[in-house]
C-alpha cells in the first residue's frame, strides 16, 4: 500500500472534526486548523436534531454512536405548530420513534474533540488567504503573517469559505430572511406561560413572512429563533447594540400576536442577535482541482432545514472513508466523494428552500401543517 497523504483540514466545525475523526479510524493523519483561540472560546449554539439516514450514519462510520446516544436529549423530538393567537394546530409528541433525536450542539462538538488524538487540532490558526502551488499543494496563509503548505486540503471552513475560491467564484447570497435569536433562562419558573406555549420540544408559530421559532433545552432554557422575511436594510436600521430599543422593534412587527409569545422576543435574557440568512446557488459544483475540496456549508450553504449539521457530518464521515478507501489515488477519493455529494446537496438545498416557503411562505402555518402530515401539495 503506498503512503497515505496527510490531510489539512480548515475548520473544527461538526463536519471538520468527523472527517478528521473517520480519518483517524483508518489511520490516516489529519491536522485541523481552527481560527478560535479554544474549544470553549464561543458557545457552540444550540439543539440539533440528528437524522438516521445522514448524521446518524456519519456518527456510525466514526464510531461513537454510543457516545451520541448519551447525549440524546429525551422528549427533544416533541413538535407543535401555534397560530398567531397561540392556538395549537398541530401537537405531534415525542414516542420515541422520531429518528431524530435532539442534541446540544457542544455536546456533540465535545465527543467528537474527545475522540480525536491530542494536538489534532491547532487552536488560533485563522486562514487569511489559500493558493495553489500546482501539482496538487496549496499555501496556506494566517492571519499572524505565518504559512505552511499542504498535500492535501479540506475546507470545512463554513459559509465564508477563505478554501472555496481555490475551487469557484460562487460566493453566498442573501435570500431575503434573517433569523433573530435570544434566550429565555429559568423560563418554567420566570415565564411559565412562554414555557407552556413551547412545550417539551420544538415549537413554531408562523405566518406569511414572520415567524417565532422556540426549542427547549437543557435547565428550563427557551432558545429562541425570530424569522422574518424583510430586506438587508430593515436589518441595518435596527439599533442590535441598544436591546431594549432592538426588542421593542422586533416584538413590533408581531403586533396582536399572543402575550405568551412575544414573551419569547421581549422578554429574552440575552441581547437579540441577528443572523441574516445566506446561500449558495442550489447546484453549487465545481471541476475538479487536484490536492483540494469542501465539505459542508463551505461546499453547499442553504437556508436552515434542519439538515446543515447532518450533511456536514455525513460529507466529513464520506470524505474520510473515500480517502482511506483509494490511499495511492487521492484523485480518485475527492472525484467520488464529491459526485455524491454534489447530487446529495442539490436535492437537499431545493428541499431547504421549499421548507423556507411552507414556513414563511403565503400558507404558512398551514403549508408546513400539511408537510409534517403527509398531506403536503406537490
């Protein structure tokens, strides 16, 4: 068997770290190069809903699906769609058969960092810029003026890729929403009727172009995400830094919604922050280039499914065994890997988009109703 290429990978995202973790299951050397100084130097967001037929698959393939299924947050699959009025239109409870059970982000982060060999990841390694040296290698620049140069290069380096332009000129784009988040803390005993419209799980509560998304965590936490659909300079015009001025603008576009919702928005205990939402176009490909790839949002950003995380995990856990599987023919791993991927990723962004309008879209709540009974139009 030839020698196996070390692998350089750019980001210690969800994604980042299964590939370097599967890789590590078949004995191949990888290094990630993280810009955060820490692993606890940011929060790490918050629930995740973990599929079988994707993330679940990847946790397999990088052997921790014990470890995984200690994190499983019980009842985390619950789901209820309110109206405006905080009527309850659709209350589906969590029986355990969901397949797709709930974890916290850094939980999930923590088990796969554990599971790696100390010094995988090199902690404070902003990557500045990414150039082709021919011949496959790449010189890698940071941010502190330092170099280094690669065999073979991943980025897992998220929507603002400093990797993807090695590969295309394809850069993300707004589409049009922008999720707000806060948190509610101690909500079962500080706001009990914000906490009961939320339930034990995920709640929604939609209309065309607004909508107040919750989930509960973990010590009687709300998180909760504000969506609307409003241009970039609706954005702009909202003071973030002032939050109570920021609060009473956001709950004003909620006008005649219920108390017990708006709780959620202007009574939060952290300062609103908002993300506006970005995607590459859905058929986002690229030829392919010797000595390098993406996976995950640096490869196919689309708006939030409840996918992201899953198809970062499962192009890390793919890439990894398409590297381990071909270890004299590099090429051959990346062209494989990125053929599935590339037609993976083009039917989940356009599922991502149609998610996007039954949430938000002219039917909302009750195109996404249907979707969550089966009764979905086609």
């Amino acid at each position: 068997m030839k020698p196996t290429t070390p692998v350089t990978i750019i980001g210690a995202g969800l994604g980042g770290l299964t590939l370097a973790r599967v890789l590590h299951v078949h004995g191949v050397p990888a290094t990630i190069l993280e810009a955060e100084p820490s692993a606890g130097s940011r929060a790490q967001g918050g629930q995740l809903d973990i599929h079988e037929h994707n993330g679940q698959l990847a946790l397999e393939a990088a052997g921790l699906t014990r470890e995984f299924r200690a994190i499983v947050r019980e009842g985390g699959q619950a789901s209820r769609v309110l109206d405006p009025q905080g009527r309850v239109l659709l209350d589906q409870p969590d029986d355990g058969r969901g397949g797709r059970p709930e974890v916290l982000r850094g939980d999930l982060r923590r088990i796969l960092l554990e599971s790696l060999p100390p010094g995988t990841v090199q902690w404070g390694r902003k990557l500045a810029t990414a150039a082709s040296l021919g011949g496959g290698r790449c010189r890698l620049t940071f941010a502190d003026g330092a170099s280094a140069s690669t065999a073979l290069l991943v980025g897992a380096d998220g929507a603002w890729s400093k990797v993807r332009p090695l590969l295309s000129g394809a850069a993300p784009a707004y589409v049009g929403t922008t999720f707000i988040e806060t948190y509610l803390h101690d909500a079962d005993a500080r706001h009990p009727a914000a906490a009961e419209a939320v339930g034990g799980g995920g709640m929604c509560a939609l209309a065309p172009g607004r909508g107040i998304v919750a989930h509960r965590e973990a010590g009687s936490v709300l998180h909760t995400y504000v969506e609307l659909t409003r241009p970039l300079e609706w954005v702009a015009a909202v003071d973030f830094t002032d939050a109570a001025a920021a609060r009473a603008r956001v709950a004003a576009e909620f006008d005649g919604w219920a108390p017990a919702l708006l709780s959620l928005i202007a009574d939060g205990d952290t300062p609103l922050v908002p993300r506006m939402i970005h995607a590459l176009p859905d058929r986002h490909r690229w030829e392919r280039v010797a000595g390098v790839t993406l996976l995950g949002d640096a490869a196919h950003l689309m708006p939030p499914s409840g996918e992201g995380a899953n198809l970062a995990m499962l192009d890390g856990a793919e890439l990894g065994q398409a590297i381990a599987a071909h270890p004299g023919d590099l090429e051959a791993a990346l062209a494989r890997y990125e053929e599935a991927m590339f037609a993976r990723s083009a039917n989940e962004a356009a599922d991502a988009r149609l998610i996007m309008d039954l949430c938000l879209g002219d039917r909302a709540p009750y195109g996404l109703i249907d979707f969550l009974t089966g009764n979905a139009r086609s």
